[in-house]
C-alpha cells in the first residue's frame, strides 16, 4: 500500500499539512493534518509498505508498546482509507 501520488507536505503555524494536488486533488478535497507520528507514516507511504512495516518504524521511533502502535496505524489507515487517498495492492 501507498500513498495516492501528488501530495504536498508543508510545515504551516507550526502544523505539519499535507495537502493534494494535480489528480489526489480529486481524491481528497482538504487537507490532511499531521501530527509526528502520522508524518512519518505518511513519509514512508511514499512508497510501498506493509502494515506491519509501518507498526515496526513507530516501534523504532518511540517508546509505545506493540498493541499502542498496532493501534495508530490502524487508526490511521483507516483516516487514509476514509478519504481515498490510500492505494492497495
């Protein structure tokens, strides 16, 4: 799975925001906010990933147990998924 190409990730107020353009404008009209941890699931959605790649990179970058990351991701595909900005294979 992946992120549907054309996002634009900027830093704004402090915010980190991704926002669509060209054809993932069609896909997602607004924005997505991200925290830090959904930057850097959102980062390596750049190219192709498995869930449980994702759950071990939150692993690797902070202190949370294996059921708290599982969960995140989850949650956030599932963001992802909503807005139909996600690919899968």
């Amino acid at each position: 799975m992946r992120i549907v190409p054309g996002f634009v990730v900027r830093q704004i107020a402090g915010e980190t925001i991704a926002i669509p353009a060209g054809p993932a404008a069609r896909q997602l009209s607004g924005l997505l906010a991200l925290n830090g941890s959904g930057k850097l699931l959102f980062d390596l959605l750049q190219s192709e990933q498995t869930e449980q790649s994702l759950v071990q990179a939150l692993l690797d970058h902070y202190e949370i147990d294996a059921a708290t990351a599982q969960a995140d991701v989850t949650e956030f595909l599932q963001t992802l998924r909503s807005n139909g900005v996600l690919q899968e294979h």
